[in-house]
C-alpha cells in the first residue's frame, strides 16, 4: 500500500514538473521581451498579450518570438 503512494506522487511530481517546463517554453518570448527592452513596456505588453492569446497556435508563437528580438526601432 505505501509503495503504491509513493509511486502516484513520484507521477504526479513528475506531471508537474513536465507542466513547468512547457509553460517555460510557451512564455519564453515574453521573457525574452522582458530583458531586452525593460523600458519599453508597451511593447512587453503587445509580446505577452500576443504570446498568451495566440501563443498556442505555431504562428502566433513565432511572432511574438519575432516581436521580441526585434530592434525598437522597428516597432
């Protein structure tokens, strides 16, 4: 009884973990927007609302990829 426990957590902390790891890659354009342009926070914003609205589809991804590493000037 005790070993199947110890099995379920170990299954459940491994979910979890596999949960973070995914929700770190799907934001990582917006941390990327972050850490670039920390002043520029309109932008940030259009890369975050960008990356959580569209960010499940591979283009919507990609652009807001793209809207990160972008120069300011460009905006």
């Amino acid at each position: 009884m005790i070993q199947i426990l110890t099995v379920t957590t170990q299954q459940e902390e491994g979910g979890a973990l596999f949960l973070k790891i995914i929700l770190f890659i799907y934001f990582i354009p917006s941390m990327i927007a972050l850490l670039r342009l920390p002043v520029l926070k309109f932008k940030f914003l259009v890369v975050l609302l960008i990356n959580a609205f569209l960010g499940w589809t591979v283009y919507g991804w990609w652009l807001s990829f793209i809207k990160a590493v972008s120069s300011s000037k460009g905006f």
